[in-house]
C-alpha cells in the first residue's frame, strides 16, 4: 500500500459518520500490520539484528521475535 493510499485512510478515519471511520480504521490498521512485516523482513534481510528492529518499533525484542521469528517471515527458524 502506497503512502498516499494509507494518507487517505488515516483522514477516513476522522469522519463525522462513525461507521465510515470505522470502516477506514479497521482496514489502516490491517495496511499498517501489512507493511510492518515488509519493513520487518527487509531490516532482517539487511542484517539488522531483531534487538535493533525491535528498537525501533518501540518494543521488547521478544514481542518482535514472536510475533515475526516463528512464522516463517524469512525463512528462518524461530532461534536465528
């Protein structure tokens, strides 16, 4: 999804009619989950370590090895 795309949802959200922001709500947070597992994969595949991804995410190294380590995001095992 395109910046300008997640732009225009974001605005959605503010609208007066609360199940139109609901609506842009709910689809911004399933683009901004989808596009932090694309950041993700491409830090990892950069060689930044998950400690430093997780840095920059704002959380533990342990929430970001969960919830991307085991899914096969890169292709690695859950303890690489």
């Amino acid at each position: 999804m395109e910046v300008t795309e997640l732009t225009v949802l974001a605005r959605a959200a503010g609208d007066d009619d609360p199940r139109s922001a609901l609506r842009a709500v709910a689809k911004l947070r399933r683009a901004t989950e989808r596009t932090e597992a694309q950041l993700v994969r491409r830090a990892r595949n950069l060689g930044m370590s998950w400690a430093e991804v997780a840095g920059q995410l704002g959380v533990s190294e342990q929430t970001v090895h969960r919830k991307y380590g085991g899914r096969g995001l890169l292709g690695l095992r859950a303890g690489d």
